[in-house]
C-alpha cells in the first residue's frame, strides 16, 4: 500500500490541539500518518482560530503559502478545519481556490467521508453544520506508550455566555457536555499509556453537565482523582459568575487537584464589565479570590484581561491596574481588543485606536512583570514538588557535534502553581530521560526569571526498576 502523510497546522488555543489529535485520530482510518514535514504531505490540514484578527491574519497568511504547493503536487489535498472555517463556510473557497475541504468545529467525524469524495475527484465539499452531540466517535483508546506527560481531554464545547466581544457562542455552538463515561474511560485509557496529568478543557467547565443533568465538575474531579496513575489535574477555562463554594472545596479536598486557578475577569471597571456582559463585578471576583485563597492559600490566580474595549477611558483601565494590584495574579494573559464579525461589541461607538490599545497593553504587561517577578523570587530557597516534563529545550537540541561534555543536563517542568521549573541535578544520566520523565522530583529553587524557576533536584536518582510514574522521588 502507498504510503500517504497528513501535515497538521494547529493555530489557537488547547482545544484545537485537542481536535488536531482527533483528526489526527480519525484520519488513521484513511491510512493517513502524521508527518512534521509540510512538503512531504499528500493532504494539509489547518485547524483554525477566529478569537482575535491576529490568528484569523495567521491562517490566511500560512493558506497563501500553500496556494503554490498545488501546482507542482496535484494530487495535494488542502483543508481548512475550526473556527475560521465554521464562521466563513464557503467563503474560505471563495477566496483560497486552492482549498478542497471546509470543515468546521462538529465535523470532525465527518472528515474520511469528505476526504474521500475528494479524492475520488468529485470537486471540493464544505460541511459547517453543528452536530447535536459532541465529538461522534468513540474516545481514544490509547494502548502503547505515547510518549507524553501532559494531555488535553475535552470535557465539553460551545458557549452560551455570549461576552459581547466573543466569537466562540457563534463559532463553536451551544454548551454541549460530554458524558461522564466517555471521559474517564479516555483519561484511563491515556493513564495506561503513560500519561500523568490532564488538562480538562471547556469554554466554562463550571457549568459542566449541568444542562444535560449529568455529574456536577466537582464530581468529575473527584473520580478523575480515583484514576490510579493520574497524579495531576488541571482545568481550564472558568467564569467567575459561575464559580461555586464546590470547587472551590475541591482544591482543599482532592490531593491530585493542582493549585492553580485561571480565571479569566477581563476588565476591572464594572462599567466595562457590564457592556461586556460578564455578569459580575470587580466586587464578586474579589470575593470568589479571597475565598479561594481561604480554602487554599497557597493557590495561584491566572487571568486574562482585554484592554481597549468599545469606550474603555483612560479612569477605566486605571481600575484594571488597580486590581491586578489588589489580586497580585501570578501570571496573566492580556489581549488588545479585536472586532469578531458577528460579536455584539464591534456594533459599539467609541473605538479605542490601535496606538492607544498598543500603550495600555504594554502598560498592563510591565505592571504585571514586577508583580510575577516578585512572587517567582518568594520562593527561592523553598523546595518545590516538580512534574517533569523531559529535557529543557535547550538541551534537547543541544549537542550536535557529538561531542559529549560533562555537564549537568538541563530538566524542565512545572509546579503544581503552574510554574515552569529548569532544574539540574542528573548529571549525565540522559540515558534515565524515560525514567525521569513522567516523574514528581522536589527541586530546590535557586533562581527565579520572570517566566520561569531554576533549581537542583533534591530527589534520588529513580533506581532502574522504578518505571510505573505512580510514585513520587521525595529526598
Ligand atoms: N478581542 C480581544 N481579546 C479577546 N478575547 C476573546 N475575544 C476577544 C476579542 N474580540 C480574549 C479574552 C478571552 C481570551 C481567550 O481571549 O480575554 O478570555
Ligand atoms: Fe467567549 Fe464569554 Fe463564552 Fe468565554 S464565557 S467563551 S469569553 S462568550
């Protein structure tokens, strides 16, 4: 049989990573193998983004490239899969005449059927329609070892929030959860192949299950939290109005539950929170973060903010320096206000203008800056449990004239805050990468960067026979 390879673009957030793995999945079917290399693809799929202009701009600018690729390769399938795709539909083979496939956010599954259309030459096939349940196939079941620590599992998509500036309600449907079984039977299936921490994913894992009247997301948590060789869970995103005292108690109950929370508050002007439709006030997220902190206190607060929404004054951005002071977030995410076609907020007056949008962003950033910079130097000097993720990046591409020096390798992780950590400390022991890999090593901080820790690892070397991942190398 002719070997075919299927090249994967993936612009946009955790989500789309976690759907480029299913079409990666699904594409298997059609004997299609993953391959890194974009020239040697026989069919180009890119998974779009449509959050701001800025990921829209990046998925036309890379569609242009591929538009020569066709003339020396006929054969050479192109589609545009995600986001772009679900809000444009037929639009993208408009303007990229080059595209044989539209597929967008519920179609995954229905990808072999168009994939083999096209190949059979019957001319190009768009498909936006939204499926009533969500991802109509059955969860992986991952059998030898993957070879990652970290995985991404969708617990549920769509949004009916409807933030006046947000894309996602129109792109990615209604709030549609999965069922329970399916989950955990996925996450088991990643934990046999050697996966140690799951991210779930949801646009407002909150309010998990609660239309379909399935499990509460605490009680998700709690029997993710049985999974014998999961040691680590994660989540992302919430919404402040939805946050309950439940889970909050799940950070203080569940041993597995790591102490960080990202939660996005955006703007810290109630006047701006209205005309966005959050739904709280600054007062309400103030509150929700000292509860938090009541419950866990050594939990650290992510967020993201947006400045330069419809008619932000200058006295309303005052406000989100005020309280990105008054919360001291260890780390945040902060976006210039971008128009989406179809989202309320881009009917609004009083645009902000880009060089204005451009000062208060880095405004925000440097406020920030010394904040994280002053929480990452608070715990030098303290001992830090470390997922460990594989060799730093510096290390793994270091090397090349096969020179081998005696340094010590460079591992890289992340705390249980989130906090990624470059420690030292297996001096030339590159032959244990699997065995540390996968591993919870307490290092001790020494440094601290404002993105990043460096230490010494504290724990013993793992002994040869030490291979499940389910215990942890305390000193
Ligand atoms: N403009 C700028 N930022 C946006 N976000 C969502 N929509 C927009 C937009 N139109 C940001 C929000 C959200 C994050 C994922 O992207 O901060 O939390
Ligand atoms: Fe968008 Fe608001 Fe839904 Fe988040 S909660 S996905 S910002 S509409």
């Amino acid at each position: 049989m002719i070997e075919k390879y299927l090249y994967i673009n993936t612009i946009g957030c955790q989500m789309n990573v976690y759907d480029s793995e299913r079409i990666a999945q699904v594409l298997k079917t059609l004997q299609y193998k993953l391959t890194s290399s974009v020239e040697k693809a026989d069919l180009i799929i890119v998974n779009t983004c449509a959050i701001r202009e800025k990921a829209e701009q990046k998925v036309f600018s890379f569609l242009g490239r591929l538009s020569g690729m066709k003339k020396g390769k006929p054969g050479l399938i192109i589609g545009v899969g995600g986001c772009v795709a679900q809000q444009d539909g037929e639009k993208v083979l408009a303007r990229m005449p080059f595209v044989d496939i539209v597929f967008g956010t519920h179609a995954i599954a229905r990808l072999p059927e168009m994939i083999k259309k096209v190949e059979s030459g019957k001319s190009r096939v768009v498909n936006v329609d939204m499926a009533p349940e969500i991802y109509e196939f059955q969860p992986v079941e991952e059998t030898k070892n993957s070879g990652s620590t970290s995985r991404f599992v969708t617990i549920m998509q769509g949004c009916d929030n409807y933030c006046t500036y947000c894309v996602v309600p129109y792109v990615r449907g209604r709030e549609m959860s999965r069922l329970p079984a399916d989950i955990i039977k996925e996450i088991t299936g990643l934990a046999k192949s050697g996966v140690r921490e799951i991210t779930l994913l949801g646009q407002n894992v909150n309010s998990y299950g609660k239309k379909e009247g399935l499990c509460s997301f605490p009680e998700m948590l709690e029997s993710i939290n049985e999974i014998n060789s999961i040691q680590r869970i994660r989540f992302t995103t919430s919404h402040p109005k939805d946050l309950s005292l439940d889970l909050i108690k799940s950070f203080k109950n569940l041993d597995k539950l790591c102490k960080h929370f990202h939660l996005p508050v955006q703007s810290g002007s109630d006047r701006i929170l209205k005309k966005m439709n959050r739904k709280y006030t600054s007062k309400h997220y103030f509150e929700k973060i000292s509860t938090l902190r009541d419950y866990c206190p050594e939990i650290a607060i992510s967020s993201d903010f947006i400045v330069g929404f419809p008619g932000e004054t200058e006295s309303d951005f005052m406000e989100t320096l005020e309280m990105i002071k008054t919360v001291g977030f260890d780390s945040l995410f902060a976006f210039k206000y971008s128009d989406r076609p179809n989202a309320p907020a881009s009917r609004l007056l009083n645009k902000i203008s880009d060089a204005e949008k451009k000062k208060r962003l880095k405004i925000l950033l440097e406020f920030q800056k010394t904040i994280t910079l002053e929480k990452n130097k608070s715990l030098i000097g303290s001992t830090q449990e470390v997922l460990v993720e594989g060799l730093s990046k510096k290390e793994s591409t270091a090397g090349g004239n096969g020179i081998k020096k005696r340094i010590p390798l460079q591992w890289t992780g992340r705390t249980s805050t989130n906090k990624i950590v470059n420690f030292t400390g297996y001096e030339n022991c590159g032959s244990h990468k699997e065995k540390i890999t996968g591993k919870l090593i307490r290092v001790r901080i020494d440094r601290a960067l404002s993105n990043s820790l460096q230490g010494k690892s504290m724990s013993e070397r793992p002994k040869s026979s030490d291979n499940k991942g389910e215990e942890s190398y305390a000193a």
